[in-house]
C-alpha cells in the first residue's frame, strides 16, 4: 500500500480547515483573513484554475473598533507564481459577525502560477495600530471637552497579527487542437487583441532595403511578462532580425491588460517576389474555456534590384558589403592612426624645442658656452658668455659669491685693459676658466645635492 506524500497531506488538512478560520478567530481583538474572489464575486476558501489563469487574493484585516494607522501588510510571495498588487489604496467597509460589528480594510492581490499542481499561500503577517481604552483611570471630576478626552483617553497599541495559510490547486492546459507542437507556455487571458504595422507600406522596394514589422499584442486579465514570445518563420532571400521589445501593465478600474510589443527587420537579400508569412497565436480563454487562436495576414511584396547592384547576385551583393564595409572600416583606422602620430610627433617636437630654448639659459648650458668660447679665442664671446653666466649663477644662489673677484680681477687686467681688439691672452683666459671651476666647485661642497645648478629653468 501506498504511504500518502506529505504535500498532499497538508494540502487536504488546509482545505478542511480553511472554512473554520473565521468561526475560530472572530473573538479576537483584531485579526486578518485570506481567501480568493470567485468568478460571481464571492469569498471562498479555495479554488482550481488552469496554469497562468488569473487568480484575485484578499486580505481582509478586521477589527472590532477603528484604525487609527492604515494597517501594514508585510511583504509576502507566493512559490512558482507571480503576485502582484494592483490597486495602491485598500477598501474600507463594515461587516457584522455574530452580532458583533468589526471594521475591515481589504487588499486585493492578483495571483498567476507558473506551473501545474498544488499551490499553498503562507500566512500573511499584518502590522496593525487599535486604540486602546484608559478612560477608567482618568478622575470622575475632570472636565474636558469630547475631544480632549478621547484624545488623551486613548493610546495606540501595535501588534503583528497573522492570517491562516491558504491552499489551491492548478490544472495544465488542455490540448490545443490548433497546434501541432506540445504547449507549454501559452496565453492565458479572457480578451486578446493583436495588430501589426509596417514601415513601410509599399508594395515595391529594392535588394538591401529594410523593412520593419511591429506586433503589438493586449491581453486582458494577464501580465505583459507572461505573453509568450512570437514565432516567426523564416522566409527565403530575406535575412531577419529581432530589434526592440517591451511590456506594459494597464490597469483600469481594477481590471488589467497586459501589452507586449515586440519588432522584426527583414532585410532583402535578392530580387523576386517575396511573402512575408502570416503569424498565429495561439491563447487560452479561461472565461469560455476554450482555445482561440488569431491571426496576423501575410505580405506580398516585389522586390527590384538596387541602383549599384542590378547586375550582381544576392552572394555577391553580399559579399561586396561585406568588402566594403571591412575596406571603410580599415581605411578609417588607418587615417586615425595617421592623425594620432602626427599629433604625437607635434607634441613631441615641441617639447624638445622647450628644451633646447630652456637649457640654452640655464646656468648648465651657459658655462658650456663659455667654455666653448675660450677654445675659439674671441674675446668679445668670452666676455659675454661669462657675464651671462655670472647672471644666472647669481640668480640661482641668491647673491654673488666671493670668488668672483678673483675672475673679475682676471677680466680687468688682461682682456679690458689689453683692449677687446688684441689677441687673446691663452692663458688669461686659462685663468678665468678655473676661477669659473672653483666657484662651481665650492658650491657643490657646500650644496651636494646640487638642484639649483642642474635646474633647466631656474
């Protein structure tokens, strides 16, 4: 004998149980119910769809007084559906049970499973705010107007209530006449309406046009997620491609319609007659229970060869946009390419002009000068590449220095009083040379790191 599976057992359990919640926590201070909306409007404990079949979920909060919050539902979900809530506001009524007056607040919840079997919403947990009477402890004597004393007469008190879990049960879809292929994502809804439109609506075009086809399909009392994705057969000499698709929830009075619009290029690859084929879709009414199934007409259109390609063959035609399109593609890069480099070796030629101009000033690059000077013996150049030196060199390190007197002394006896037009004095000028050394040397003793010499731009 067969042991009964455990799912099953609690599924039996809840729908025994399920009529009973209310009798059982009606003398509560406040609690919460869960049920379904039947197709007469009705609240019942259970109920058996078809898969994808919408399904209304209440939740229905009680009290014995008022809210004085608006109750918070916490999130809840429910496995292998799609649950979701359509109206942002609740609705506020009155009911009476045994006698006894409850305000309640309903939330309504739409409810799509996603397979067939058994189904078990869990318990719904709901944060709620009910005043709370004190007025025993206020004296006899006090004399308050009706408003200050319910308002100080009271004080809130929050609490967590919870709801019973909740079973139902879903059936697969029947078998589709229509189709040949086994079903397993369909349609479900009570209202399909599908339209198409082209880009285009002549009825002639040429090799390498594209032609685009939107379908735009509304299903009432379903999701935009849950409308399953168009078959598009192929067609000969025509290459196709799936472009922007989207969904869309309207809700209207309660009442939703789900909008998935989805798009096809067709790009024309040879002359000829062409037929754009119809398209079926295939949906379960679950108001009638019966299948329907819609259809988009087909397209008959002329295609003429193009300007530049009448007297090539569509492997051709391809081929030379494919070459075309790689030979552009290549040529573009190379051209960036070329304006790169010569935007680099620009940059580059100026850098090294900065270079030279600032290293010809620095005191580096003049006492080289000077020293060059003295080997091509010309006084004239000594003289003024010496004090150009002296300039800078000073500049650098803030003041003169003491050993220019020895050189200053070198320059007046043997080049400025000998005159500029004599010959030059060899070893003169041998002498103002390693005054010139000396007083490099003293600075680096005293400077090892030497940065203010070696600076290019001082």
């Amino acid at each position: 004998m067969m042991k009964p599976n455990g799912s099953v057992l609690v599924f039996v359990c809840l729908l025994i149980i399920a009529p009973y919640g209310l009798s059982e926590v009606s003398e509560k201070t406040a609690f919460v119910e869960i049920s379904f909306m039947s197709s007469a409007g009705e609240r019942v404990n259970t109920t058996e769809v078809i898969k994808s079949e919408k399904i209304t979920l209440l939740v229905d909060i009680y009290s014995p007084t008022w809210f004085s919050q608006a109750p918070k539902v916490i999130p809840f979900s429910v496995e292998d559906a799609v649950l979701i809530r359509v109206e942002k506001f609740a609705t506020n009524y009155s009911q009476k049970i045994k006698g006894k007056q409850y305000a309640v607040q309903r939330h309504e919840y739409l409810l799509y499973p996603e397979r067939a079997g058994q189904f078990i919403v869990p318990s719904v947990d709901v944060e709620v705010a009910l005043p709370q009477a004190t007025s025993s402890a206020l004296p006899k004597s006090a004399e308050l107007s009706k408003s200050t004393e319910l308002s100080k007469s009271t004080e809130l008190q929050k609490t967590i209530i919870r709801s019973n879990p909740l079973a139902f049960s879903v059936n697969e879809l029947p078998v589709n006449p229509y189709s040949k292929r086994i079903v397993r994502h369909a349609l479900s809804a009570t209202n399909v309406v599908v339209a198409q439109e082209y880009s285009d609506n002549s009825t002639e075009l040429k090799v390498g046009d594209v032609l685009t086809r939107q379908v735009t399909v509304q299903a009432e009392d379903s999701l935009g997620i849950l409308i399953p994705n168009i078959h598009w057969p192929e067609v000969k000499g025509v290459r196709q491609q799936s472009a922007t698709a989207y969904t869309r929830d309207d809700v209207f009075r309660g009442s939703i319609t789900g909008k998935r619009v989805v798009e096809r290029h067709y790009i024309f690859q040879r002359q000829g007659d062409v037929v754009l084929p119809e398209l079926k879709l295939f949906w379960w009414n679950y108001s009638e229970s019966e299948w329907v199934q819609t259809f988009l007409p087909e397209r008959k259109l002329m295609i003429n060869a193009g300007v530049l390609q009448q007297s090539l063959t569509s492997d051709a035609l391809i081929e030379q946009i494919i070459k075309s399109d790689y030979f552009s593609l290549k040529t573009l890069m190379m051209v960036l390419g070329l304006i790169l480099s010569l935007l680099l070796c620009i940059n580059l030629w100026v850098r090294y002009k900065r270079f030279i101009i600032d290293y010809k000033i620095s005191e580096v690059g003049l006492y080289r000068q000077f020293r060059s000077t003295i080997k091509n013996k010309n006084n004239d150049e000594i003289l003024r590449c010496y004090f150009a030196w002296e300039a800078v060199y000073c500049q650098i390190n803030h003041g003169g220095h003491e050993s220019f007197k020895s050189a200053n002394n070198v320059i007046a006896k043997l080049f400025l009083i000998t005159g500029r037009d004599q010959p030059v004095n060899t070893v003169a000028a041998n002498e103002l040379l390693v005054a010139v050394q000396k007083i490099r040397k003293k600075d680096r003793r005293a400077d090892r790191s030497f940065e203010g010499l070696q600076r290019i731009n001082p």
